[in-house]
C-alpha cells in the first residue's frame, strides 16, 4: 500500500476530516466535535497545530498533531511543541505510518523554529516513543488525592523546564468549547467523571492575576493533583498519593530536544501541571 505524506490543514475540509478520523479512532471520547478540533487547531495564539497526516487514495489513514507552546527552558522562554492527537483509521493499523508521521512532524517543527517536544504518553506508547523517537523519559507524573491549600517551599530556584502562560494563551486555554472551568483565587479547576472530585488544573502565583468566575462545578470536595513540581511541601499539604494499581494507566513525561544542544532534564527542575497537557 502506497501512501502520501503531507502537513496538516486547518481550513474547514480539514477540521472535519480530522474530526472524523479522531472519532473512529476513539469512539468513547465525545470531545472530539469539529468545534473542539477548531478551537485546537486553528484558534491557538501561538501557532497553529503542527503536524503530518498520512493519505491512502485521497482518504485520511493516519494523523499526528503537535500543539505549539511557550515554555522557559533553564531560565530562558522558548517556542516549543506539545505531543498530543495520534490516530490511525482501524483499516490502516499495523502499517508503521506513526514513525514516519513523527519524522516528517520534527522535521518540519525545527525548521519552523521550535526547540523541543514535549509530551505525556501511557504504559503502552511510552516504549516507542523512548526507543524509536529518541525522546528522554523525564519521570512519572504524581497523582494525589486531598483537600485545602497546597504549601510551597520557601526560596525558589531556575527550573529546567515551567510552561509560560501569557494572557492571550490562557484565555485560550480556557476557552476549550468542550470543558468548563471554574477560576477561584488564581487557581482552575475541571470537574472528573468521578463523583465528588474535580481537579486542579494549576494554582498560579501571584505574577498572575486571573479572574474569578461563577462556575459551579457540583459537590466535589475532594481535590485531584497529576503533575511534577518539587517546589510544592507534600509534607505540609494534605494530599496523598494514588497507588499506581488504582490509576487507570501511569503517565510518563518525555522530552525530545530539537536542538542539537542534546538537553535533558532532572525530575525535580521540572514544573508541569494537569493545565499543561490535554487531561481536562
């Protein structure tokens, strides 16, 4: 089977046909409207979705998008990509087309300027991507149940690697057309699909300045946390880690440096929120 290679769209024919190949791809997953996919591919103040689809007479086979962000690396605000839609029509499976669907997608990405790709992948990806991408595995993400205020350590340090949020990203953000948030004191939450808990996004410092909303997301006092950040005192913060046989699957932080300054980073120099990936 011969197939053809070519940048993602974002005009309309586009959107809908990925959308449609987002839905067979994943039928239990009903954020995928075209409205969503515009919204996520098209509408990003930074960029728009990068990445590479795979044709098989003239119908979409096989998709990979990169979602273009900002984050300060070492101290210093780069443009990078975030890993995140991966879809191959069930009649394609088997075909290897992700390889060669990354490739193209890096390759494009450094030309256009992007220093490094960032992503969260399963038990199940995480091997591919660490043997046949090259990426590092950064560390598995923490998840934690609690409630109240989550207690920082005193002093501050250069980080390896913090997402930088400005107004116009985070506005963005959180004009996801699928997903409500609620903003509360500068933090934002979402609600889970388990009764009584919503999640915390991300609680900004005082840098920022977000405003409050009437957001209400039902009785949910109990408070999920997924992210790294060593800058936070767990011995002071009532919340308490979720034992990896009752998560639904580990998730792995991974990194691919575009530069050829071959990067890495510690666990602990990284700062990375439930905001910063497409969990909620």
């Amino acid at each position: 089977m011969n197939y053809n290679f070519s940048p993602i769209q974002i005009d309309d024919a586009a959107i809908k046909e990925i959308t449609d190949l987002l839905c067979v791809t994943f039928p239990k997953a009903k954020k995928y409207t075209e409205d969503f996919i515009r919204w996520q591919y098209a509408e990003n103040p930074i960029h728009p979705m990068l990445g590479y689809n795979a044709y098989f007479d003239g119908e979409l086979a096989a998709h990979y998008a990169l979602m273009p962000i900002k984050a300060k690396i070492f101290g210093k605000e780069e443009k990078g990509l975030l890993s995140l839609n991966t879809a191959t029509h069930p009649n394609h499976r088997g075909k290897k087309l992700f390889p060669t669907l990354a490739s193209e997608s890096y390759t494009l990405a450094a030309k256009l300027g992007f220093g490094f790709i960032i992503g969260v992948a399963n038990a199940q990806s995480t091997p591919g991507f660490l043997k046949k991408l090259d990426f590092q595995l950064v560390g598995m993400l923490k998840a934690k149940l609690g409630c109240g205020k989550i207690v920082r350590k005193e002093g501050s340090n250069v980080l390896d690697y913090q997402r930088d949020w400005d107004t116009s990203s985070l506005k963005w953000r959180l004009s996801n057309p699928e997903l409500q948030y609620k903003v509360r004191d500068n933090r934002v939450l979402a609600a889970t699909d388990i009764f009584g808990i919503q999640a915390i996004l991300n609680d900004f410092d005082s840098q920022y300045s977000l405003e409050d909303n009437k957001n209400y997301l039902g009785f949910r006092p109990i408070k999920l946390w997924i992210g790294i950040d060593d800058t936070i005192n767990w011995k002071k913060s009532f919340y308490f880690d979720i034992p990896l046989k009752m998560r639904p699957s580990p998730l792995n932080l991974i990194f691919k440096d575009l530069t050829s300054q071959n990067r890495q980073f510690n666990f602990s120099g990284v700062k990375f929120s439930a905001l910063d990936f497409d969990a909620y």
